[in-house]
C-alpha cells in the first residue's frame, strides 16, 4: 500500500517538475511580447507631456 502511495506521490512531483518551466516560460513569453505595444504609446505620453511643460516654460519665461 505503502509502496503505491510513493510512486503516486512520486509522479505528482515529476509532472509538476516538468511543467513549471514551461508555464514560466509561457508567462514570460506573453509579459515581454505585451510589453512592445504600450511602449510605443507610454513613449508618445511622454513626448506630449515634456512638450506641453515646454509650453508652460516659454510662457513663464515671458511673464518675467
């Protein structure tokens, strides 16, 4: 009896060996892969915002 439970439990930590890299890797895969297309957008937010504190700066500039 003894002998079945520790191949069930011996094979329970054999397949959870084997796919845990792939499920990491899985999830790797998909975080860097979503990663290209906000960086576009967070890189025009960021042209934007540096654009409109150029305005706030000419503007002070000329009530000085």
């Amino acid at each position: 009896m003894s002998a079945i439970l520790f191949q069930m439990f011996n094979l329970i930590l054999v397949l959870a060996l084997l796919t845990v890299p792939v499920v990491i890797t899985v999830l790797l895969l998909r975080h860097f892969s979503r990663k290209d297309k906000p960086a576009i957008q967070h890189e025009d937010y960021l042209i934007q915002k540096i654009r409109e504190l150029e305005k706030r700066i000419e503007e002070l500039e000329e009530r000085l």
